[in-house]
C-alpha cells in the first residue's frame, strides 16, 4: 500500500460520509417542511372556525358588535393620537 492508495481510500471514506450527512439533511429538512404544512394547516383550520364562530355571534348580536367596534376604535384613535409633554430643561 503506497501513499495514492491511503489518499484514495481518505478521498472515498470523506465521499462516504458526505454523502451520508447530505442525506441526512435532506431526510431532516423534508420533515421539517412536512410539519410546517402540517402546523399550517391546522392554523388555517382554527382560523375558519373562529371566523365562523365571529360571523354568527355578530350577526346575532349586531348593535353589541357596532358597540364594541366603536369602543375599540375610539380607544385605538386616543392612544394613537395622545400626545405627550414635552419637558426641556434650560440650562442656567
């Protein structure tokens, strides 16, 4: 066995093991993708409940519902436009 021969067999066995965490990554990313649908998909779900679910309380409620949308807004609208005091001290 000369020098060629031990480079060669060094150049297979980092091949071997390349190849091997190449596809270990590709096996880790496709479960990775998969949950991700998966979770995706079970959030778009809960969200057609819920928009459902907010559909049919509103339409049974609708002067409640005009109420609180009101209330909402005029709260978002005052901390949107609060101003605060601006204090500036002057050196003597």
């Amino acid at each position: 066995m000369d020098v060629a021969d031990i480079d060669h067999e060094g150049i297979e066995t980092t091949r071997s093991s390349a190849n091997g965490l190449k596809n270990k990554a590709r096996v880790a990313g496709q479960s990775a993708l998969d949950l991700t649908r998966a979770t995706y998909d079970q959030i778009q779900d809960r969200a057609l409940v819920y928009s459902h679910a907010t559909d049919r309380a509103i339409r049974q409620n609708p002067y409640t519902a005009i109420g609180c949308a009101m209330g909402f807004g005029l709260l978002l609208g005052a901390l949107l436009t609060r101003r605060t005091k601006v204090v500036i001290k002057q050196k003597d």
